[in-house]
C-alpha cells in the first residue's frame, strides 16, 4: 500500500427532514447567499424547506447555475455576492451546483480580473468564503470533496481545480430530495458514480485489501440500488442507498494509498467541452474503449473486476478480462446509455481534436501518466 494522509472535514447530516437543521447549522449573524440550478428545487418542495429552516437569516439568491457549470455564469454570482458582502454560501442543487459555488466561493477574495487563472493556471487559491450544501442529485461526490470541474464557453474549454480551502463545511443529505429527479439524471448519477470508482480501483496492484473490497462493494451495492431507483423512484431505503453510495465512491476515502487513473474523466471533459455530451454519457463512452485499450498494463485489477464483481471465472485470463468489460458496457446500455460516438452522430474526427486540444496543453494522464495524445486518439478511435 502506498504512503498516503487522509483528512475529510466535512460534516455529513443525512437523512429525511435533514434539511431542518439548516437553522442551526449557519450563525444567523452571516448573510447567506443560496446558489442553485433551473429551479427544480422550488418544484420539488426543497427551496421551501430551506427558505423555513433559514427564515431568521438574511438571505441572498442566486439561481441559473447550469449542469457543466459555466464560468460566464458563476463569475456573475461572485460579483453579485461581494456588491452584497456574503458571508456564507449555500449550495442547493446538484455537483454541478456544488461544484460552481466553490468556485464562487474561491473567486469572491481572488484577484479581481484573474479568476479564470484559479483553473487555467491552477493558481494557489489562498482563501475562499464558507460554504455549505443541500444535496439534490447524488453523483458527484462534490458533497464531500474538495475539487471542481468548471466550463468556459468563450473558450470550449473544461477545466478542474481542487483546494483543501472549498470542502464543504457541511452537506445535508436528505434522500427525500431526490424523488422528482427525471430518470437521465438518475441514470447519469449512476454512471458517474460508478465511473468514480474504477477511475480509483482499475490500476494496478498495491496490496491495499481493504480498499479494493471497499471499491468492490461499492461497485456491486450500486449495481443492486440502481435499478431499484429507476423502478421505484420514491423508495426511501433505495433512495438513501444511492445516495451514500455516491458520497462514498469520491470522498477520498477509496482512493487511500492507491494510485488513480482519472484518464477517462479528462477525456469525457473534452467530449463534453467539444460536443455538449452529459458528462456521464462521455464516461460510459469512454470507460470500456479505454479499458480495452490498457488492458494488459491493468491485467491483474481487470481480472480481480470481472472475478469479483461479475463472477467470471472461467476462460484464459484475456477472455475474462473481455468478458468484464463487455459485462460493463452491458451494465451501461441496460441503463439505456450508449457506448460509442457513433451513437451520438459523432465521427473520428473527434479522436484528432480532443488529441489536439491534450497535446496543445502538455498534459498527460492515467496512473503511470503516459496516456498522452496518440494514446487518446487510439482510445477515442476504439470507442467510434
């Protein structure tokens, strides 16, 4: 197992009428400004149950914040919460919510002009406003983590910035909240959950037991509770399961001691950034092609995947790990998730453009950090 220091600061309150401690959770002396999304949380009953909890606060809102969360949109948020002098953020919504209002709450003391650096140049962020969260749609992990992905439209770009500084303070985790979410978004929460842990789990050996069975039970919990949740979208039990189970697939603690990959995460950006693709949808493209792809330096984890997580065990070992990955790919298109560009009109011009875009950038990526521009064209032309 590799060395490794492991500290989450985030306050987990789970569970339904959660969002009721609010009241209790932020100093009524702090000017809050609430961030959220299209407005769904005013049609689903959480607006309110958050207006109540907070009712003795002066509250700011700010809603609008698009999935893929948009630096155009988010810049305007942290002008509107230093013209009120904000105290204290509040998130409702979803990661993508989540993930904008930390990079609101980085901005707000950041150099005025210069906020785009905070990605573009990963500039060290030295202090960020407080904030805290209302989950609505689990997938992310954002809840409990302290990294963001944010778009800019000027640019098509898509970039990730991470700082100890924008851990949530607390998340609420009411799985009530998540009844009304339309079915792609529940699917899509199920992919990205499930993508987040084997970004974390398909590397390479460390002799890190526990944390492989973490990552395996994880995996199969998911597979059992996803399905559920699409028939019976408003079973608590179901619900609460889901949700927990995407908290805990990108809180860090998995990824204790163990390399990542997170190769198919920077790929999917930029099919997001080029294409406009839900970002799960880019990730249950890429995940099987890449797999395939760098299946014999990922051997011995394909082969503990398919053993343990699909109960393959007969065959040669390139026949298992196939088999796992074809097992995989089946998992997606069950949730009616496509696996190829193609299915999205998509040509290999694709696999030259977002080879570019890396190259352009000097990046690399993957847990040896060799998958480099030829190695995502190969990848993107396996997924066509």
């Amino acid at each position: 197992m590799n060395n490794f220091t492991y500290c989450n600061p985030v306050q987990i309150i789970f569970g339904k009428g959660s969002i009721s401690e609010l009241s209790d959770l932020i100093s009524p002396d702090e000017k809050v400004m609430i961030t959220y999304g299209g407005g769904s949380i005013k049609r689903n009953g959480v607006y309110d149950q958050v207006m109540d909890a907070l009712k003795n606060h002066v509250v700011v809102e700010y809603g609008g914040i698009e999935p893929n969360p948009r630096f155009e949109t988010l810049m305007q948020a942290v002008e509107k919460a230093r013209r009120e002098e904000i105290d204290f953020l509040l998130a409702v919504g979803g990661g993508s919510v989540v993930d904008g209002t930390k990079f609101i709450a980085a901005a707000i003391p950041f150099e005025p002009g210069n906020e785009w650096h905070i990605l573009s140049k990963r500039a060290e962020i030295e202090d960020a406003i407080p904030f805290g969260c209302v989950l609505t749609l689990p997938a992310t992990g954002s809840e409990m983590n302290p990294t963001a992905v944010i778009s800019r439209e000027e640019t098509a770009e898509k970039l990730v910035f991470s700082s100890p500084l924008v851990y949530p303070q607390f998340s609420i985790l009411d799985p009530e909240a998540t009844y009304t979410l339309p079915e792609r978004q529940t699917v899509n929460g199920i992919v990205d959950t499930f993508v987040h842990i084997t970004e974390q789990y398909l590397t390479f050996p460390t002799g890190a037991a526990l944390q492989d069975r973490q990552a395996e039970g994880l995996i199969l919990a998911l597979l059992d509770e996803g399905p559920k949740a699409l028939q019976s979208p408003r079973n608590y039990t179901v619900r609460a399961n889901l949700m927990w189970i995407s908290t805990q697939a990108l809180n860090g603690l998995i990824g204790c001691g163990v390399p990542g990959d997170w190769a198919t995460h920077m790929i999917g950006h930029e099919l997001t950034a080029l294409y406009g693709i839900d970002h799960a949808r880019t990730l249950a493209v890429v995940l099987p092609a890449l797999l395939r792809h760098q299946k014999d330096r990922k051997a011995d984890k394909l082969t503990q995947y398919a053993e343990r997580v699909w109960n393959i065990r007969e065959g040669s070992r390139d026949e298992r790990i196939e088999a796992g990955i074809a097992k995989t790919e089946n998992c997606f298109h069950s949730l009616g998730v496509p696996t190829r560009l193609s299915d999205y009109s998509i040509g290999a011009e694709a696999a030259d453009a977002v080879a570019e875009r890396i190259r352009k950038r000097g990046a690399s990526f993957g847990e040896h950090g060799d998958i480099g521009p030829k190695e995502i064209a190969e990848i993107l032309k396996l997924a066509m």
